[in-house]
C-alpha cells in the first residue's frame, strides 16, 4: 500500500491536515468577495487551505471563476500583464474563436493581436503590445472585475508568489496601479499570497497595497493534539500503528509543521513493516535532516561569518544583541552592524523580527543548526 502521508503536493478532503478557523474565514470571505493576503513561508500550508476552500465551495455549488496565476517566473511588467489577459479570458474560451470574440468585447482599448492555435493550445493566446500606456495598463488590471460584472460571476484571481512583482524594473508603478484599480473593484475577488515573508511585509506596509481593502489570514500553529491524531489515524487507515507518545513526539520534533511532519511520517511509514516505536522514529528524524542537508549547506554557505553569529545568538535564545557583552560573545562587532546582520537575514527569509523577538522561518532548518552546524567537534 502506498503511504498515506502526502507532502510533495498540495492536498484537500480527508487528507487536508484540519485548520477550521482560517478555512471558515478564508471560505467566507471568499464568498463575500472580501480579498484575502497569505503570507507565509513555503511549505506552511497555503495551497493545501486555498485548495480546500476552493474545494467546498464547488461542492456548495457558489457562483465563481477561479484564475490561478502563478507568478514564480514571472520576471517583467509586460509579462505580467500579458499572463494576466490570457488567465483571465480562458476562464471563458476554450476554442480560438471564442477567444477572438471575447478579446474584442473586453480588450477594446488595448492593442493586441490573438495567434493563431497550436498543439497543445487550442485557443491560441492573446499578444498584447509593449508600448501600453498607463490608463491602457489600467484597463488590463481591471479586466477581472469587468468579466465578473459581464458574466454575473464571481471572478477569483489567485495569486501566488506575489512578491516577485518586486523584482521588476518597474514595481513601483505596478504596485501603484494595482492600487489605483484593484482597491476599488468590488464585482471580483482577489486571493494574493505569497512565500517570502519579510518581503511581502515589506511591500504591503511601504507600498500599502491594496490598504484597508484587503484582510490578511495567518495560519495559526496546527494544535499538537490535531496534528498527533491526524498522524495516527492515517497509520491506522495504511493498517500500522503508532503510539500516541511517538506520534507525539514526531510533532514535537517538526515543531508541528505540517509539511515536515508529513515528511517524517512518510519515512517512518518505509522504515517499519507495521509498528513506529522511538527507534524507528529517531532513525526516521535523521534520513529527515540528511535528506534536507545540501539546501541547509547551500543557505550556510552563503552567510558570513557575522551572520551566523547572529543566528547562533537567536538559536541561544537571546532577542537583543547590541549590548557590549552580547556584541563580545557573538563577534557581533557594532550595534550599528548588529543592525545591518537582522536586515540581512531578513532579506534571506531566514529569520523573522516581531513582537520584540525572533522566529525561524523553517523549523527544521534550526533543529539542523543547532544539532549538526553548531555541534561539529573542533
């Protein structure tokens, strides 16, 4: 039987790790079309929630179209508007006529050519101009809104990977637009969410995207006793068992991170014929850890020295660094580059400032610190 434990894509239904408070919310706000801002690291989750949402509300029959627009390798403006366009009107085409004549209704203003269609691409794909001016380029940021009113439906953009906006020449401008449109649309909804934290916390509160008409879900720490319980109930359904105290301690050890428990629990499902005690489970942890080494190695790597010495002061526990014993002990050197080291591992989405403290993104990334990185013998 293959194991039951699924983390190399997103998941929905009985395999959805429950979070009940953000899935009610993120469902609700959805169906209202109030826009909704993820922000939180990869793996954390945000596809899984979104997809479930998305999941319930077809099965409750809502009125909505879902755009999906990925924007990982989306590298200009132009680019960005040109996925735009052809997202959105093949909601509606699925033919090239189609295409041709939905792209005359509702890209009046634009200049545009349509392909012709190829193999794989019945429809062809709209080819917009790269010379548009500013109200041209607004038009486009407002076609979701136009096609929901046109086709009396609920058109949701989801956006992932929202930040890489901020690599192009031109973001200001983009941001600018966006909020010149989107913060004034109400026939649509928009779903931005995005993997870089400190990044996307940057652009919504410099830029204030999208201000006061967005509301941002966090996803809370996933319970110990839920998580435990779903890891034993989905042993139990592959026909082997794991003690609550294992399970228990399997979550403990991911520090209740869904992707990297799931992860865990896969290799403890290949490495027993039907019972996970604390030996199958220590071995398990370490394939874990091994298994994830060289993207560790590759993030040490590219840290200095200082760097890692702050690190090591946070993984000690420590909050506030500019006092001249903590600058002593960590090789800190200023508190003018204590300052210039927290910007740093921001940037690298390593480390997370808030609330007079300091959080790993990735848990298990610490867990290697301390216990491999930090614990070689001289």
């Amino acid at each position: 039987m293959e194991s039951p434990f699924i983390y190399n894509k997103f998941v929905t239904g009985p395999d959805f790790i429950p979070r009940s408070a953000e899935l009610n919310l993120l469902t609700d706000m959805l169906n209202q079309r109030q826009n909704c801002l993820i922000a939180e690291p990869a793996k954390s989750g945000k596809k899984s929630l979104v997809n479930q949402a998305i999941y319930l509300m077809e099965k409750e029959s809502a009125n909505f179209r879902l755009c999906k627009i990925d924007l990982f390798n989306v590298k200009t403006q132009h680019r960005l508007l040109t996925k735009y366009v052809n997202k959105l009107l093949k909601l509606f085409a699925i033919r090239h006529e189609e295409l041709q004549s939905i792209a005359k209704d509702y890209l009046d203003k634009i200049p545009y050519t349509v392909s012709n269609p190829e193999s794989g691409n019945p429809t062809g794909n709209i080819v917009i101009s790269k010379n548009l001016s500013p109200a041209q380029k607004s038009e486009i940021l407002g076609l979701a809104n136009r096609l929901s009113e046109g086709m009396s439906t609920n058109v949701i953009v989801y956006i992932e990977e929202f930040q890489e906006i901020s690599t192009h020449a031109n973001a200001e401008e983009t941001f600018a637009l966006i909020n010149k449109t989107w913060a004034q649309h109400t026939k649509c909804t928009y779903l931005i969410t995005g993997s870089y934290v400190n990044l996307m916390n940057e652009i919504f509160e410099n830029f204030r995207v999208m201000d006061k008409k967005i509301e941002r879900i966090r996803l809370e720490r996933i319970s110990e006793k839920c998580l435990t319980d779903f890891v034993i109930r989905n042993f139990q359904k592959a026909g082997k068992v794991i003690p609550k105290e294992v399970a228990e301690q399997m979550c403990r050890m991911t520090d209740n991170h869904p992707w990297y428990t799931q992860h865990l629990a896969d290799i403890s499902y290949g490495l027993t014929r039907g019972y996970v005690n604390n030996q199958v489970l220590s071995q398990a942890f370490a394939l874990l850890l091994e298994y994830h080494s060289h993207n560790f190695k590759l993030i040490t790597h590219r840290m200095s020295h200082f760097q890692l010495n702050l690190l090591k002061a946070i993984l000690d526990g420590h909050s506030k660094f500019s006092s001249s014993e903590m600058l002593e002990k960590y090789e800190l050197q200023s508190s003018a580059n204590v300052n210039r080291l927290k910007e740093a591992v921001q940037k690298k989405e390593i480390i997370l400032f808030e609330k007079g403290g300091a959080t790993f993104m990735d848990p298990l990334f610490r867990v290697w610190l301390k216990d491999i990185f930090y614990n070689q013998s001289v």
